[in-house]
C-alpha cells in the first residue's frame, strides 16, 4: 500500500511539474518584459507594480477558467482534442520562432499595439493580461494538460502549476528593472532564445501526438 501511495505521489509530482514547465516556457515572463517594459517606461514604479498586479491576477483567473471549462468548450463545439493538439502546436512553433530570434511573440502584441497602448490606461487588461500572458498558445495548452490529467488529482497539480507560473511571472513584472539591469538586454536574449528551443521542441511533440493519435483513429 505504502509503496502504490509513493507511486502515485511521484506520477502527481511529475505530471506538476511537466505542466508548470510547459506553462512557464509558454508564458515566458523573461519574454514578457521586453514589451512590459517599454510599456511601463513613463510610469511611476507604484504605478507599474500595480499594473503588474493587475494584469497577473486576470491572467490567472482567465487560465483558472478555461482550466474548468475548457473541456465543455471543446465538446460544444465539437473539437477533438487531437485537433486542438495539432493547433496548438502549429502555433506554438510560431511562437517560438520569434523567441529564437529574441523577439516579442506576434501572437502576444504586435509593435503597433504597444505603441498605441502607451496611450491608454488600461494596459493591464490589454495587451498586458491578454493576450501577453494569456494568448490562444497559453489557453490551448491549459485546456491539453486538463485533458490529460487522468483523475482530479492530476487536475489540481494543473491548477497549481498554472498559480505557480503567474506568482512568479508577478514577481519578474514587478522587479522588471532589477532583472533587465541584473541580466542585461544580451542576458535576457539569450534567456529567451533557449525557453524558445525548449518550446519548439515541446510544439513538435504535440504536433507529433495529435497527427499519430487522428493518423490511428482512422
């Protein structure tokens, strides 16, 4: 009994920790302050702490939800979760291009949109929270790790990977300075070009499983 009670803890453990991996990649909060920064530039540091806790705390409450329902969506609609696989790692392959070459995601925010961000004052809902930290990539693969997780076990260590990420996604937001000082514009390049390796590879995978799983379903 004792040693199907290590088993299953360790499985748990694992499957938290490959879902807390694959989130912190896919949200990237070292990629994030290249357009957090820029967007915050004029601010007050209170201003942009505020902002940061803001924009976090609806990432996360948007990334709990589609957790809970992501499922009904998909059997509302019809989707099957191999499709969603294939799609989402299409785009998350696109989105690791651009961290390859150290560059904000378009599928987060585009150039013209921190530009005319940075006349508006809710920046923290967008581009901030959605899509920077929330975009189609992020929701899609939420939705995959739910749909993998075996038992509501499996599902509570999604739940936590997905509140560990945005803790510490709050905590680069709000000491973005000292990180970008501390790290260097090379620093945070190169952070970004190898989360983007990992990515790739992880996107690959998934593009993989979801064309074999349709491939035998036939």
């Amino acid at each position: 009994m004792a040693i199907e009670t290590l088993e299953m803890t360790s499985s748990l453990m694992s499957y938290f920790i490959f879902s807390f991996i694959s989130l912190l990649i896919i949200v990237s909060p070292i990629g994030a302050l290249f357009a957090f920064i820029p967007l915050t530039s004029s601010m007050t540091f209170e201003e942009k702490n505020l902002i940061a806790k803001r924009a976090v705390l609806l990432a996360s409450l948007l990334s709990i939800f589609f957790a809970i329902s992501g499922t009904l969506i998909l059997d509302m609609f019809g989707v099957r979760v191999d499709s969603l696989r294939i799609a989402g790692g299409i785009l998350l392959f696109t989105i690791s291009f651009d961290m390859l070459q150290a560059r904000t995601s378009r599928e987060s925010i585009t150039e013209k949109e921190i530009d005319a961000s940075l006349r508006r004052d809710d920046i923290w809902i967008f581009p901030v929270a959605l899509p920077m930290l929330t975009g189609p990539a992020t929701i899609a693969t939420i939705i995959l790790l739910i749909k993998g997780a075996i038992s509501f076990d499996y599902k509570i260590m999604v739940i936590l990977a997905i509140l560990l990420t945005f803790a510490i996604t709050l905590f680069v937001l709000t000491h973005s300075w000292r990180i970008s000082k501390f790290m260097g514009y090379t620093g945070m390049m190169v952070t970004t070009r190898l989360l983007g390796l990992f990515l790739a590879a992880l996107a690959v995978e998934m593009i993989i499983n979801g064309v074999w799983n349709i491939y035998n379903s036939l």
